[in-house]
C-alpha cells in the first residue's frame, strides 16, 4: 500500500534533492611534471615510481602488486605493463602501453636495488615519503600524492588527444563511476595544464 505525501503537513515534501559534487583536485601543470621526472632521475627506484603514476595512471594499491613479469618488453618501441586484479577485481585487469624510455629505468632499478619478484616491496609509508621527498626536492608548493599523479595523468592524457573513455578504461575504473569521472576528467582537462 503506498501512502500519498500531503505536501502541507510534511514539511521534507518540498525540499529538493540534488547530488553534490565534490571539489575538484588540484592536478599538477606540465612543467611541474618536469620538475619532479627531473628530480627523480638521480635514482631508478624513484624515477620508475612516478613515470609508472604519471604515463598509467595507476592507483598506490595497483603498484603494490605489480611483479616483474607483468612487464612486457618484447616490443621495445612499444612496452606494456599488466595491472593484474584478484578475485571480484580482477574485471579491472587491463594492459597498458608505457613510454619506451620506461625499460631502460626498469632494467637499471631491478638491477641496482636486485629486486625479486614483487617490483615494489616496500610500504605505503615509505612510497609516499618518496613521493612528498621528490615534490620538495622539485620545487613543487603543492600537496603531491598518488592519486594527484593518477588525476594528472587522466588529464594529461585527455590533452594528448586520448578520448575520455580509453582514459576511464586506462585508470581500471568501474562504469558505475564514469560520468563522475567523465565531468571532474573533462572539467580539468578545460582548465590548463
């Protein structure tokens, strides 16, 4: 049985509905992009760390299970790198072409810090003390994270040219959150990086 709402003695009948939309982040300009590669490339470990956020826009936990034969370097002029998924994730698993100067920092990182199986064996913690490390070392005033890099690189890519649904596909985004995506992604792009 459905009751009728009576509009005057129900004070919440008239009060509107509308979804709110969360503030959009502040992403990181093309130059800042420069500065930090710039002040990573003293090392393979970190130079590795934001190529990989900032070219696949991955989240913090995708890097976490990233191994070392989920990279494909048989085509030097086009390497790929398999974000991997367990369970009820695992329809997010996606290929993604990286930049080709990626496999010369990957051999040299491997090599020099002689890493097993897993590619980053370290913790949250430390991977985000890189990353804050690197920003001040660049000259960056504004809060760097993981998930600024992965926006940045939504954006970036959308400058490119890439149209919005390849770029929603690359970040392994569930469609229930693409037109969120879709409207902060577009928005930004608008804004200049």
């Amino acid at each position: 049985m459905h009751e009728v709402i009576d509009r005057k003695t129900n004070p919440m009948a008239n009060i509107v509905n509308s979804r709110i939309t969360p503030p959009l982040p502040e992403i990181l300009f093309e130059d800042e992009c420069t500065k930090l590669l710039a002040a990573a490339s003293n090392d393979p470990r970190t130079y590795l760390l934001f190529l990989l956020f900032l070219e696949t826009g991955i989240k913090l936990e995708e890097l976490f299970d990233l191994k070392i034969s989920h990279f494909d370097f048989s085509n030097k002029y086009s390497p790929e790198m398999l974000v991997k998924h367990t369970a009820k994730k695992a329809k997010r698993d996606r290929k993604l072409k990286m930049p080709m100067e990626i496999g010369m920092v990957f051999n040299d990182y491997v090599g020099r810090y002689e890493v097993g199986d897993s590619l980053f064996p370290y913790s949250q913690r430390f991977i985000r003390y890189l990353i804050t490390e690197t920003a001040e070392k660049a000259g960056i005033q504004k809060q760097v994270s993981a998930q600024i890099l992965r926006d940045t690189c939504a954006v970036r890519q959308l400058k490119r040219g890439e149209g919005i649904e390849k770029v929603l596909q690359r970040l392994g985004l569930s469609e229930t959150t693409w037109e969120d995506a879709r409207v902060k992604y577009t928005k930004l792009a608008k804004g200049g990086i």
